[in-house]
C-alpha cells in the first residue's frame, strides 16, 4: 500500500475502497469478539467458510469477522447484509442451513431470530431487536460495520476523515475549543471535562507532551473499552491524534491489561497499518505532524487505572498513584504534561470533529452530553453492552432494554461505578442516569459498569465483595487506603459469618470517613462507598446480620443452614452423591437427611435436588428442625423411581 | 531448564529503550511461566537496574511469578457480575477437584489455579479461562468435564 500524502489522497483511496464494495452484494457479519468467542464463534466461522466454498460462493460472499456488537447473551452473532438479517445463537450446525436459505434462497430462518420471550413476536432486523432499538449507538453501531483487522473498512465508512479536518483546517486551539463546547467529560469515571485537561497540558510549560489511552479496563463487571479497542481500534487512535495534534504532542501511549489478548493484538496490527498508511509516523498525510503511537500492556494492577499509577507503569516502575497536588497535565509520564483519557473519550472525539461540538451537545442532558455505554450484566435478561443517551433513566436500562430480572425474582439493587461506585436501590429507579445524579444517590458514573441484583443477592456480602477486591488490589502506600480496607474487610467478614457486634455499624461509617478524607488517591477516598451506599439503602440488612443472626437473602455461608424436608425427599440420592463432604446420610428408600456437623453450607445439596422435589430447604435466623428419626426413615415401595437420578450407591 | 541464551535474546529485543522493564519481564513471564532468579540477575547486569528494583516489580503485578506455574493456568473470574452469578461456587468446585488453594500449582505442575478480578466477559458469568480458552455461563457441575480436556 503506497503512503497517503494529502487529503485529497485519502478522499481518493475511500472512493475507490467504496467502489470496490457493493453494498447491495452479500456480506455475512460475524462477531469475533471475545463473548462471542467464548460461545465458539471461530467453529462457526469456519463453518461458513467451508460452506461458501462447497457451495462455489466464496467469491461472491463477503466473511467480514467483526468486534463486539454488544447482545452478548444471545451470541454467536451472525448479521447477514444487504439485508441485516440478524440470527442469534448461531452453532455451526446451523451454518448449511444459513446459507442455503438465506444467503441463497434469501429466506428467513424462523427459530434463529430474535423472538420476544413474554410477547412472542419476532424481530429479524438488528434495529428492530428491543435490546438494540431504545439505544444511541454511535461507538458501538460501528463495529459490526467494520472487521478491526483491517483499515480499509474504517476509511470506508469515514475514518480519519476527522483528524485529515483538523490537520488541514483547524488550529490546536479550536480542536480544544470544540471539545469544549462539546462538553466532553471524561469516559473513565471521574468525568472531568476533556476540553479543559487538553487546555491545561497544551498551556503547561515542558516538553515534550505525551497524550495517553487508559485501557486499563479494572472496573470489575465493565467491559465496554475492552470492545471499543478490540471492534474499532482506529476511532480510538484517530481520536488520540487528533487529541495530540490539539495538545502539541508527539507521541502517545496505549496502555491495555493484559487481560485482554484479542484487544492487544487488533490494537497493535492496527498501529502498524495507520502507520503503513501514513496516518500515523512522520509527516501525516503531508501536514508536517508527526506522531508515534506505542503500545504497553499492563501486567494486572487495578490501582494503576489510575492516572499517576499508569504513568509510573509506563515507566517501568510500580503501577502506585502518585500525589494529586501535582497535575499530570503538568508533570505527568517523565515528568512531562502528560493528557491521559479514557478509551471511550478518545473514541468520541472523531464524532465531535466530523459532526461538530453543536450536534454532539444536543445529545444528553445539561451537565452530560453525548452517549454512555454501560455494560449491563448480573442478574438481567439481556446481558450485554448498552449504549444510550445520558439521561436514560435507569428503569428504561435494566426493564426496556435489558428485558427485567430472570426467573420471577424481585430486583433488589443496581451497583454503579465498579468498586468505587454504590448500590442503588429501587425506588431511584426513575433516576436520569448521568454524572451528576448518580453522584447525588451516593454512587457514581464510573467507566459504566451496571451489575443488576435480586433477591438473592445480600447487600452485606457485596459490600464485603468490595472491600475484598480492593484490599487486594490496594498498593499500599498509604495508610488510610491500606489500613483501613484491612479493618473494614475484617468488620464485614465477622458480621458476614454471624459474628457482628453491637457498634460494628458505626465503626464502619466512621472509618469511611477518615478514609476518604486522607486516602493518597481516588481508590482509598472511594473504597467505602459501597459499604455507605449499602448502609444508607439497606441498613436494615446489616441489623438483621448483626442482631437477628439472619441473612434476609439467604446468601451468607456463615449465616444459612441447610435441611431436607422429610415429607418431600423422594430419596433419590442427588444431594447423596454430589455432597463434597459425605454430608448427606440415606440410601435406597430412605429420606436423607444432612448431617449439621459435618456440612460446610456449600449448597450443592440444595442445587442438585430436582426443583420438583424441591426437598433441600435453606434458612436463616432460625433453628434447623431436628432430623427425624431413624426408624420413620423408610419410603414405601414404589415412590423411588419418580428420583430420575439415583443408582446404586 | 532455563536458557541463558534465550533471556539474552529477550533482553535484546529491548536494550536501548525507556521504561521497557515491565514489558521485558512480561515476555520473560510469557517464555519461562516464571520469572526466574537467572533472568533476574541478567536484566539487573545488562540494563543497570538494581536487582531488589526488579523484585519489587515482579511482588507488585499479579501476572508476574517467582514460582513456576502449571502447564495449564485456570482463572476464575470473580468480577462483580460473576461474583453475583455464583462464580465463588465455581471457584470452590476448582480447588476442590484439584485440591488445591486459588493462588497456588497442583504438585505435578499440571495445573495453577488463579482467582482474577474481571476478564471482561461479564455479560456470560460466571467464566473461567482455561489458558486461553473461555468457559462462559458454567454451573459447578460443568467443572469436572472442561478440567479433564488438558493433560
């Protein structure tokens, strides 16, 4: 490929790439990403390919392997164009039947559609799917648009078209100017205005500058940045120039965990091929703006999300926070003005250029502008990532698009902002989802991770799920963070395993306070907002633990026991065979019962036993009814087979 | 057996460059399962880091080890989602079979258990990743079957 030396050129190479691709030719769109490759997508990419090529229509069929396009519950994907098709759950024992039907007979293949699970009615287009149609996807819509491997389908749907703008026509302070206007703020949680970062490290004294890509994705439970960097790499890296060019930066860095394999290597091939391009290197597209991109794997360290920590990573040093009396912007990676954003900040610059900050604002409410993606997963419906304006309120999230809570249970909490962020309960439901009303309710925006909750999930056990993870991942620099998080942790597992003690709640809220007064950085000052959120919302289930000795959900090891009900055990030896511990006492026609000294509340009892039985009960804050007596132990005859398991011990 | 010949080839790839320790001990993490004392003496020599720097590094990132790992590395992942999905049963099942701890190798080397924070496949909870194969939407039972596929 010969270098592009000017925008006319790249107008030129996006003419002839559209050219060359008919849009009414068929093209099968298959999700490559890593949801969908956990589910087995590369068999049945391979079952297309060899299928195309029996039936001679390898030539005439476009594969297009592509990134996430976020209805990850319902994947392997499988999106056929012109007409956009879109069939769900896709194994490779389908695939001669696709194209056969489909692609040939241009036929829809009914029990591969989307189908409404209360209404029944059925959606075959994408757009029409209610998953997909109440979002905005302006990021996300992308990806199924576009295989990451390969520039071309970038540039043919526009890429780079807004970094060739302002190279050619904008100067450094307007490009921050329209991000300001805009009203960018920034993607990773804190949601400080991306214009007035840009405007600080362009105005700080040093040099050189560096501008930085945070895709150290930590926030358990999000995973949008790692789609945005997988599915469409060069919207990140377009918006990474466009942001140095503003900044007067040279080089740039892209920091990915490592956990993300698939994310590391679309990211680098496509470095490699902007640069190959000319639209990254020397002199792009003959300007006279020069910029490297590097990439740096992380080497797993939650804490250097944080934007000091990440910097000292590049360095090659340990990934701890540094103090926040001194600026990046101002002393940043080698203590020069360092910008660092977001991947989904980056990505919404190309927006803002090529659609103008006007437009960009229109969307959102007054302190938010733009769109959010949230991944919404936990106890849902339709898991997967979600993007919608700001200001879509919560209910429409989790009900409208993500379908309600499975299983009849009562939704109990959403969990916002990842281990910084809160549980929010429901009667804020209605609440506008943006910065600042999340902030209001005690949690925050976070990089957007939503975790749905039900009944069955304990309050009190999240709140030490929290403060577990972050006493891990905690580097211990500062005392408030690493002390703190040691007494909380030891607070909540006593009060967990039913050994809470009168005062434990005021101790808890008191150490929130110190801590978030005198922590180092953003991790210590944050990490007891899940235990203040779960205490301001649902005190009431810490009372129960601490006094009652009750876990109101049933979750607590420490606080359930388990018993089989003698009137409805069919002696069918489930729990029997399963129970890890030899538990469970009984045979052939004799009800079991569950030994209380030797069982370790694993619960595989009380999910082995058929749920039409539903023999095995689990309680709380009560005493467990004495087993019955041996000798009433024995079914009459014929009642066993009904077990369906069973056997011969 | 570990190749001197081989951690010199790995330093060289970086030799010259800033900051390149974490990714230089990453690829030495990567060919070795373990950061070796050996490896750890050469970078000290041929970059001029001081040897307790290197440690430092290779205690703080969870990656990065100083024992030998299994042929085969499970992760279980018990990010939020998967924590509510019943990801810590998962994770129980594991050291169960294998008998051993999250954080430690079953004594033949075959397997390292690990606990991870997230893998960002939260939309299929709870996962598990076995190498680099993911096992999404598992149940405790689904455990035994996917362990005895490695060898």
């Amino acid at each position: 490929m010969a270098r592009i030396n000017s925008p006319a050129d790249l107008e030129r190479l996006r003419e002839e790439i559209r050219a060359k691709r008919d849009p009414k030719e068929p093209c099968i769109a298959i999700c490559a990403g890593t949801g969908c490759i956990a589910l087995g997508v590369h068999k049945v990419i391979a079952a297309f390919r060899e299928g195309l090529k029996e039936q001679g229509l390898e030539d005439d069929v476009d594969i297009r392997e592509t990134g996430c396009p976020g209805f990850c519950e319902q994947g392997p994907i499988v999106v056929i164009y012109p007409e956009e098709i879109c069939y769900l759950r896709v194994q490779p024992e389908d695939v001669p039947e696709i194209i056969s039907e489909t692609v040939k007979g241009k036929r829809i293949i009914d029990r591969l559609v989307y189908k409404d699970p209360k209404t029944g009615e059925i959606a075959v287009k994408e757009s029409e799917i209610p998953f997909y149609k109440y979002q905005k996807r302006l990021l996300l819509g992308t990806n199924i648009l576009l295989d990451p491997r390969n520039i071309e389908d970038y540039i043919a749907i526009g890429g780079y078209q807004a970094l060739s703008k302002v190279l050619f026509g904008f100067t450094p302070e307007r490009v921050i100017e329209e991000v300001k206007t805009a009203n960018l703020r920034g993607r990773g949680g804190g949601g400080f205005p991306t214009g007035r970062k840009w405007e600080s490290t362009r105005n700080a004294v040093g040099d050189p500058k560096y501008v930085i890509v945070n895709c150290d994705e930590g926030d358990p439970g999000a995973f949008m940045d790692r789609a945005l960097m997988e599915g469409n790499p060069h919207s990140v890296i377009e918006g990474l120039a466009i942001g140095a060019y503003a900044i007067g930066a040279h080089e740039g860095f892209i920091y990915v965990r490592q956990e993300y394999p698939l994310a590391v290597k679309n990211t680098i091939l496509a470095i490699k091929q902007a640069e190959d391009y000319g639209l990254l290197g020397e002199n792009i597209l003959g300007s006279g703006f020069n910029f490297r991109v590097t990439l740096h794997k992380g080497a797993g360290a939650f804490v250097s999300g944080e934007s000091s920590a990440l910097m000292n990573a590049i360095e090659g040093k340990v990934g701890e926070p540094r103090p926040k009396y001194v600026h990046t912007s101002d002393s940043g990676l080698w203590d020069k003005p360092s910008d660092l954003n977001n991947v989904e900040t980056w990505a919404n610059v190309p927006l803002i250029i090529n659609n103008g900050a006007d437009w960009f604002a229109s969307i959102g409410t007054e302190g938010s502008k733009g769109t959010k993606i949230f991944s919404l997963v936990g106890k849902v419906n339709n898991t997967g990532l979600v993007e919608v304006p700001m200001g879509t309120t919560l209910r429409d999230i989790i009900y409208k698009i993500g379908g309600g809570i499975p299983g009849d249970k009562k939704f109990k909490a959403v969990q916002t902002g990842g281990p910084s962020g809160g549980c929010i309960p429901e009667r804020y439901l209605d609440t506008p989802v943006d910065f600042d009303e999340l902030t209001k309710l005690g949690s925050m925006m976070g990089s957007g991770g939503m975790i749905v909750m039900d009944e069955d999930t304990c309050m009190v056990d999240v709140a030490r799920y929290f403060v577990d993870f972050l006493c891990d991942e905690s580097c211990g620099k500062c005392v408030p963070c690493r002390e703190g998080l040691k007494h909380l942790r030891e607070i909540l597992n006593r009060i967990v395993e039913g050994e809470g003690q009168e005062g434990d709640i005021e101790l808890l809220e008191e150490m929130a306070v110190v801590m978030k007064a005198s922590s180092l950085c953003a991790l210590g000052a944050t990490a007891a907002n899940p235990v203040l959120t779960t205490l301001r919302y649902f005190r009431d289930e810490y009372e129960a633990h601490i006094k009652d000795k009750r876990c109101p959900a049933l979750a607590c090891k420490g606080l359930v026991a388990y018993y089989i009900d003698p009137s409805a055990c069919k002696a069918c030896l489930r729990c029997l065979k399963t129970c890890p511990v030899d538990a469970v006492i009984g045979g052939k026609k004799l009800i079991h019962v569950i030994d209380q000294a030797k069982c370790t509340k694993c619960g595989t009892c009380f999910y082995m036993c058929p749920p039409k039985f539903g023999a095995v009960k689990k309680i709380s804050g009560e005493p467990v009814p004495p087993p019955i007596p041996e000798e009433e132990r024995a079914l009459p005859s014929g009642t066993r087979k009904e077990g369906g398991g069973g056997g011969e011990q | 057996m570990v190749s001197e010949k081989r951690i010199d080839e790995i330093i060289d790839k970086y030799e010259g460059e800033e900051g390149v320790l974490i990714q230089l001990l990453l690829d030495i993490q990567n060919e070795f399962k373990l950061v070796p004392k050996e490896a750890i003496a050469r970078i000290s020599t041929r970059l001029q880091i001081p040897i307790s720097h290197i440690y430092r590094i290779v205690s703080f990132y969870n990656v990065l080890s100083l024992e030998p790992t299994g042929r085969h590395v499970i992760q279980v992942c018990l990010g939020t989602a998967c924590h509510v999905r019943g990801g810590p049963r998962i994770l129980d099942e594991v050291e169960n079979l294998l008998k051993i701890k999250a954080g430690t190798t079953t004594e033949d080397l075959k397997f390292t258990v690990k606990r991870v924070n997230c893998i960002g496949c939260c939309a299929l909870g709870p996962v598990m990743l076995v190498d680099e194969d993911y096992h999404g939407k598992l149940s405790p039972t689904d455990v035994k079957g996917i362990l005895a596929r490695y060898d």
